[in-house]
C-alpha cells in the first residue's frame, strides 16, 4: 500500500579529501561512489552520474511491472539499456537520456498492447518526468519461444 504524499527520501554523504564517499540509508548496505574516470576518478565505484542513469533504469522497470499488473499484461522479462549524455550547455548538464528496452513475452501476447505500456512506463516514471533532459525511448518486443516447440526440434 502506497503512503500518503509528499514522501521524503534521505540520504547521508560522507567523505574525505580524498577517497570514496559514503552514502546511506536507513537499514540500506553502505554504497561507495566517486568520480567516474571521465572526470579523473577510479572508474571503478558508481558515480553521482552512473546513479542517476541506474536511477531512470530503475524506476522504468519498477513502473513498468506496476503497468502490466494494472493491465493484466503477462511478461517474462525486461532488459533496459539507457545511456545519460552529458555535455557542456550553460554548464555541464545531461541534455539527453537514451532507453533501449527489450521486452520479453509469451508469444500470444498482443505486442501493441505491450508496446503502449513500455511508452506509458516512460511516461509515468517518476525520475524521467523530473528530468529535464528529454529522453527517448526505443522498445522491442520478442515473443519467448514456446518451451514445446523448442524441444521438439531436437
């Protein structure tokens, strides 16, 4: 069950001169970041940059599968792709975000229908509408082979 709006969600950073940061949550595991090696970090721990593209990856699955549920709509699974490009504007800023989703079904799913909750999951995801980059969004759809008709070609 959903609680009441507005949620807060905090975070606590700390770091050093030089090193990883720490960030935590409540009862979360401790994750360490720093910055990614375009900016001369390690490359080697997530990065404010990498957390914010996982983050619009994230929440595009978690609001898709709460899509389908509402729609009855039976999937396998989804794989979702998306690359952050950040560039100089004003400052540097991601002026754009990239998602690539492959949905897997079963092969009698109607594939328009599922197609439009892949469309309405980017729509409705809350960290892409509180982006102001665009995002664009290419989908695909493949229908799961039926497991009978994969073991009766051996």
């Amino acid at each position: 069950m959903m609680e009441q709006l507005p949620h807060h969600y905090r975070v606590t950073a700390a770091g050093a001169a030089d090193g990883p940061v720490e960030l935590r949550h409540n009862r979360l595991p401790v994750l360490r970041s720093a910055s990614p090696s375009q900016f001369g970090g390690p490359g080697n721990l997530w990065s404010p940059e990498t957390l914010l593209v996982a983050a619009l990856a994230d929440c595009f699955i978690l609001t898709f599968r709460a899509i389908a549920r509402a729609s009855k709509l039976s999937w396998l699974s989804l794989e979702c792709d998306v690359t952050g490009t950040l560039d100089r504007t004003d400052g540097i800023q991601f002026t754009r975000f990239d998602i690539v989703a492959n949905l897997t079904v079963d092969a009698e799913v109607n594939s328009s229908l599922a197609n439009r909750a892949l469309e309405k999951a980017e729509r409705s995801c809350l960290i892409s509408n509180s982006l102001k980059a665009p995002i664009h969004l290419t989908c695909s759809i493949t229908p799961a082979l039926a497991v009978g008709a994969a073991t009766a070609d051996r």
